[in-house]
C-alpha cells in the first residue's frame, strides 16, 4: 500500500478560544454532515502526518480526539502564541497548521503547499488579498524568530511573516488546486455557518 504521508513535517489544529461571535462555543466543535469539524480535519491529517497537534488552552472539549493537546507557553499572545507553542512542541520539522474552523481543508491543497518549502521558512497562500496564516506550513526554524518577536510585542501573523522568508502561493495558482477556494473557508458568524452548511452546537455542546 503507498504511503500517503508527507515527508519531515507534522500537522497540527489551532483550536484557540471560544468564538463570541458564535454563542462563545469552541469552534473546533462546529459540525458537517454530524461530525465536528475538527474531528474530520484530525483524520484528515492523520492520514497525511506521523505526528498531528493541537493547540488549546481549555483542553476539555478536546479531549476524546486522541490528540496531544498542546498550552500556549506565551500568554497572551492570541494564534501567534498558538503557533509558537505548536512549532515547540513538535519534533517535525515542518508544521501544516490549520485553523479549526476550515471544514472543508482538503488533502491536495495540503500537498500543493507542501511541495514549495525548499528554501524558505513558511508557505502560505494569499487569497481575496489576504494571507491565510492557519492554513499554510511553518518550518521549526523559525522558531527563534518567532519567539523573539513575541517577546518584544504582540505581532500579527502578517507581522511575522514580514520577518520571515516565505514562499506565497498566489490566488491563481491556488486556484488549480482549490477552486473558488473552498478549503480556506472558515466560520466566524451564523451567516457563515448558513452559507457553508455547517451546523453550530447549542450552547457551545
């Protein structure tokens, strides 16, 4: 059988907070078709990475996936602290990190950014004129550079970025893989969770 898993890299979810915008419920528990999103995206990434993450604070409505389960080591310093406690944690050297709320992230897309990490130290795509951070490969070595610029402030992703050699995959080539850009959406509002079919748990259960 041909192994399926992508070489010197792990996979990892950002599961963050609750989302206010959503009755305060984990997002990572937002469902399609019955199953939580984040549950559909820890099996995908199972089948793609010897080792898959997740970072949480609140580890408890986490806790049945099976998955270590990974505390900011930064306070305070919101997906960016996520992402930098992640890329210590792992023993990759490469992290695919993807936002918990994307219930449609697809292993191509996956594959596609994978291929482009020669030579820099993320990969990440811009899409609607904006880079999506929790959808894109982190490499381990920057790590330093990224603890650096968390200590002396609170950087934005694009912050970070803008101190990194990053490989960015362009909304046309991302279009081959992913069109209409599907596997980059995510749901911060009702109306997203109309518009994509995904169903909110009452009261965050």
């Amino acid at each position: 059988m041909e192994d399926r898993r992508i070489a010197g890299a792990a996979g990892a979810i950002m599961a963050g907070g609750s989302a206010a915008r959503l009755g305060g419920i984990a997002k990572g528990l937002i469902a399609v078709e019955g199953e939580a999103v984040v549950a559909r995206t820890a099996r995908l990434l199972r089948g793609l990475f010897d080792e898959v993450l997740l970072s949480a604070n609140d580890a408890g409505p986490y806790a049945g996936l099976g998955l270590p389960i990974v505390a900011d080591r930064l306070p305070g310093k919101g997906a960016p602290g996520g992402l930098h406690a992640l890329l210590s944690a792992t023993r990759a050297d490469w992290l695919f990190v993807v936002a918990c709320d994307m219930p449609f992230v697809a292993e191509a897309g996956i594959r596609h950014l994978a291929a482009r990490r020669k030579g820099v130290l993320a990969v990440l795509v811009r899409f609607g004129g904006r880079l999506e951070p929790l959808h894109g490969f982190w490499s381990r070595a920057a790590l330093p550079v990224i603890e650096r610029l968390l200590r002396e402030g609170d950087p934005s992703f694009l912050a970070l970025s803008r101190h990194l050699p990053c490989a960015i995959v362009e909304e046309e080539e991302w279009a081959r893989v992913d069109p209409g850009g599907r596997a980059l959406a995510n749901v911060n509002t009702p109306e997203d969770a109309a518009r994509l079919g995904v169903a909110v748990p009452p009261n965050g259960r």
